[in-house]
C-alpha cells in the first residue's frame, strides 16, 4: 500500500511538474522561437527541480544531510530521463508524425515509468 501511496504522490508531483514543463517548453518554443529540442530540454529541467523539492519533503518524506547525495542521484536520473524524453519526442513527432505537444505528453508518461523506479528504488531508499 504505501508503494501506491509513493506513486501516486509522485504522480501528483509529475502532473506540476508537467504543467511547469509544458508552460516552459511553450513560452521558449512559441514566443521566443528557440529550437524545440532547447526548449524542451528548458522545461524539462524546470520541472525536474521543482519536483525534486516537492518529492523529497512529500512524495518520499526525505531530506536531513543526505539532500545533497539525493539531489546529485536525482539529477543523474533526470538526465537520463531527459534523453529518454527527447527520445521519446523525436520518435513521436518527427518518426511518427504525431502533434510536438501530443509527443511530449507521451514522451512524459514513458518517462513517467524510469523516473518513479530509479527514485523509489534506487534513490529515496
């Protein structure tokens, strides 16, 4: 049960930071006419702080003198999900033909799946 709990306070998480990403994306994207794959990279890294932050005082109710050590964890994880979000985007919408939004939200649910694992498992232990 409080696996449950866990993801779905990270999915909660997720959604904010989602709205910060997508917010992010298309103001860089859309207003200031900066390459998609900057902008997402922009919005991406917005939200993964912003959620570390959340996820650690809510999510996984950690922090004390190892916030550091997750932080640096949290960052390794989240780039690697930033290339699998990019990934994700390129094979969606340029592969595949899909709207760039619509890509990025599918590129998010995919990276939905690492991101949660490699914390709850690997990182906020």
């Amino acid at each position: 049960m409080d696996l449950i709990i866990k993801m779905a306070k990270f999915g909660i998480v997720g959604f904010i930071g989602m709205l910060i990403d997508f917010f992010i994306t298309w103001l860089f994207k859309e207003k200031f006419k900066i390459n998609k794959y900057i902008a997402n990279s922009l919005g991406f890294s917005c939200a993964v702080i912003n959620n570390f932050y959340l996820n650690l005082k809510w999510t996984f109710n950690t922090g004390g003198s190892n916030t550091n050590v997750f932080f640096i964890k949290f960052i390794i994880i989240s780039i690697v999900g930033l290339g699998l979000n990019n990934m994700f985007v390129y094979l969606f919408h340029d592969r595949l033909k899909q709207n760039f939004y619509v890509s990025k939200a599918l590129a998010v649910v995919c990276v939905f799946v690492w991101n949660f694992t490699t914390n709850n498992f690997f990182n906020f232990q």
